[in-house]
C-alpha cells in the first residue's frame, strides 16, 4: 500500500518537474498563482495575442473568412465558416482582422489611439479601447474575452480557459508594467515610416552581446541564418517592423520554436522593456545584422531606427 503510494507521489514530483521544464523560457515571466491555482503563462498569453490560430497550430482546422469577399466562406470555428460570433452569438465577419487581437487592438495594444489607430497606420478594422488602460481583473478580463460583446469575438468558441487565463495575465501584467510595455521601447510619430521611432537612451553594445548569447544558437550570428517571411534576415525585420518585433522578443514568435528571449533575472518590466530597447537598437547595424541578398533594408537616414542606424 505505502509502495504504490510512493510511487504516484513519485510518479507526480516526475510530471510536475516536466511540466517546470516544459514551461522553460516563459517561465520567468509567469505572473503570481490565478484563481484555478495552476499559474498563468504570461509570455504564451502574449503569443496568443499575436496570432491565436499559429500558436494553438489551428492553421488546418480554422481558415478564417476571407475579407475580401461578402460571404462567410472560410472554415471551422462555431458557424463552420472561419467567423468568430459577437457577444450576442451573431457571426461577425472578418473586415481584416482575421480575429486576431494584435489586429484588434494593435501592437502596442492602444487600440484606436495606438499605431494602428486613425492618426497612425489608420487599420479600419482597430477597435476603440486601449488594453493599456483600465482596472478589470485577469478574471474579468478573461470573461470578456470568453464571451465577447458587440465588437469583440466571442474567443471561448475556440479558445480554452487555460488560453484565456494566459491572455488575460498578459494583458494585466503589461498593463501593470510587469513584463515590458510598447512604451519602453518606441513613440508614435505621424511623419516616421510606419508612424514609430525606437526610443532614445539605448545601449546598442549590451543588446549586441544579449544577442550573441540568445538569438545566435538559432538565428546565426549575423541573424541571417535562416529567412523570415522569404526576404527578411532578423536585422532587416526588425529596423522595419520594430513596433512589431519587440513583441516577439518579450513573448516569442507564435507557433515556433522561439519563445520568449526575457529572463527573470532581467528584472522588472522596466528593466525588460531597455533590453528589448538595446536589442532593438543593436540589430539597427545593417553592418552586423545585414540583410538577405534578395531582400531589402532601409534607406540611410530612416527614422525608425534615427541615431542607431549603422
Ligand atoms: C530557439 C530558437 C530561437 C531563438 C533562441 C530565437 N529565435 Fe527568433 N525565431 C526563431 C524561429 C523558429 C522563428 C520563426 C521563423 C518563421 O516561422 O518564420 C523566429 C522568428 C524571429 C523573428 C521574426 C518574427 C516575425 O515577425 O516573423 C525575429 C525578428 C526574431 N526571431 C528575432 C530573434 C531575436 C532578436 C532573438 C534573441 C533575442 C531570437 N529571435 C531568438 C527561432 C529562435
């Protein structure tokens, strides 16, 4: 009798150290224990937010509706035909988002005031509210999303409660500034390509060497190692698409093996947040972190990167 319970227990201390293993890289940045006692994955609510359908690997089962047509023609998902329902479980149609959140309310999650709002990259698809602001809970915030209302889909048709507690702990733990916020990193400029520019006060050398340490082993040292969307090396996406890249840097990329580069000892998200900035800054050495030869790069003189572009 004390054997076989020896061995469960065994059995058990063995699977929770896998499942501390398997949590890995995201791991330090975890937020405190949630309401159902496991704890919340802060950085793969972080990878939902950016593309729920890549990270949960629903590319087969779920086509969203096409915006470029009228009909609801595309596949799976509660109504069979790639739409999410509106809170009141009326289909919406896709307009562009694709029912992601990062296109919803956008990279720096301001919404309608952020860089996809109407001053900026203008997306007619962007809602109103910035998830920057505000006081709901993680558990509050986990219903909504759940169930939706007028404009936001109803993620519990395709989301579990698992992945709408790491969305929510995402959202409160950058709300708080416990994981970095968009505004350690970049400002919103009407007249910079893309309306962003990266912050001044960076340290390009320490991002060279966090780079070295983390990015290398898969990226190669130059970070030309493999191609990103065909064409881009990671220097030449990331002095283009900053306001894009800092997000995968804090949380990983969705569905793939890169998960998030941050560690616990980094510190707060403060101190997160300038080491996004510094890594930011150091892949702006076209030099060091050049593009891929059938790719292209920014001209001299561009904004995004201003005083770091090499
Ligand atoms: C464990 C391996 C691994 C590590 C470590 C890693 N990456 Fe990645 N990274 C990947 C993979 C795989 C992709 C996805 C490529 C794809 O699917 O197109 C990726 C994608 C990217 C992208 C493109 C994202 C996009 O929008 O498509 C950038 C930029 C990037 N990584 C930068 C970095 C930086 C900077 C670091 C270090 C701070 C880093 N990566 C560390 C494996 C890694």
């Amino acid at each position: 009798m004390s054997a076989l319970r020896n061995r469960s227990l065994l059995g058990f201390l063995g699977f929770s150290l896998l499942v501390s293993l398997a949590s890995g890289c995201g791991g330090g940045l975890s937020s405190a224990g949630s309401p159902s006692g496991s704890r919340a994955d802060v950085a793969r609510g972080g990878r939902l937010y950016d593309n729920w359908i890549s990270e949960k690997k629903l590319k087969d089962s779920f086509k969203p509706d096409s915006a470029k047509t009228p009909e609801l023609d595309g596949s799976g998902g509660p109504n069979g035909n790639g739409t999410l329902s509106d809170g009141s479980g009326k289909p919406l149609p896709n307009t562009g988002h694709d029912y992601r959140l990062k296109n919803l309310f956008g990279w720096d999650l301001r919404g309608g005031q952020g860089i996809y709002g109407a001053s900026y990259q203008k997306k007619d698809y962007v809602l109103a509210q910035s998830l920057l602001e505000g006081a709901r809970s993680e558990q509050q915030l986990a219903e909504w999303l759940k169930n939706g209302d007028a404009q936001v889909p109803a993620y519990g048709a395709v989301l579990d409660d698992g992945d709408l507690r790491d969305l929510a702990a995402f959202l409160v733990a950058v709300r708080e500034h416990r994981v970095p916020r968009p505004d350690d990193v970049f400002t919103l400029d009407e007249s910079a390509p893309k309306n962003y520019k990266l912050l001044p006060g960076a340290d390009p050398k320490r991002g060279a060497a966090t780079i070295a340490k983390r990015c290398s082993g898969c990226h190669g040292s130059q970070g030309t190692k493999f191609a990103i969307d065909d064409t881009e090396s990671i220097g030449s996406i990331s002095r283009s698409s900053g306001y894009e890249i800092w997000l995968k840097i804090a949380n990983g990329h969705p569905g793939s093996a890169m998960k998030s580069q941050l560690l616990a000892s980094d510190g707060g998200g403060a101190e997160r947040g300038k080491l996004v900035l510094d890594i930011l800054a150091a892949l702006c050495d076209r030099q060091a972190f050049p593009k891929l030869e059938n790719g292209s790069d920014v001209p001299d003189g561009d904004a995004r990167c201003g005083q770091y572009l090499r």
